[in-house]
C-alpha cells in the first residue's frame, strides 16, 4: 500500500496546456451533468461509495 505524502506539490500549465484544459473540461462537465443530472443525493453518494469500492479493488 502506499503511503500519501501529504507535501504540498504545485504544477503550471503551459499556455497550450490551459488552452487544452479549456476546452475539455466544459465538456466533460456537461457529460457529467447528462449522465448524473437526474440523480438525488443519496443516489449520487451511492455511486460514489461503489466507485470507490471498485478504486480500491483496482489498486491491488
């Protein structure tokens, strides 16, 4: 198991980089939102409990 250094580590994007990010993240915001928009709370930290299940299980 690894253990977390909980240093903090900071990072900068080159210019083309942010123009990437920019670009991608709005649409990946708007997936989330049509995938996971019409789940309530509980639903939403049902799927985050078993998402993290499946994390777990993929680090070992």
């Amino acid at each position: 198991m690894r253990q977390q250094d909980w240093k903090t580590k900071y990072l900068s994007l080159t210019e083309e980089g942010t123009t990437f990010y920019e670009e991608v993240v709005p649409q990946q915001e708007q997936f989330q939102i049509d995938q996971f928009g019409e789940l309530d709370t509980a639903d939403q930290k049902e799927l985050l409990r078993l998402l993290n299940i499946l994390h777990k299980q993929g680090e070992n």
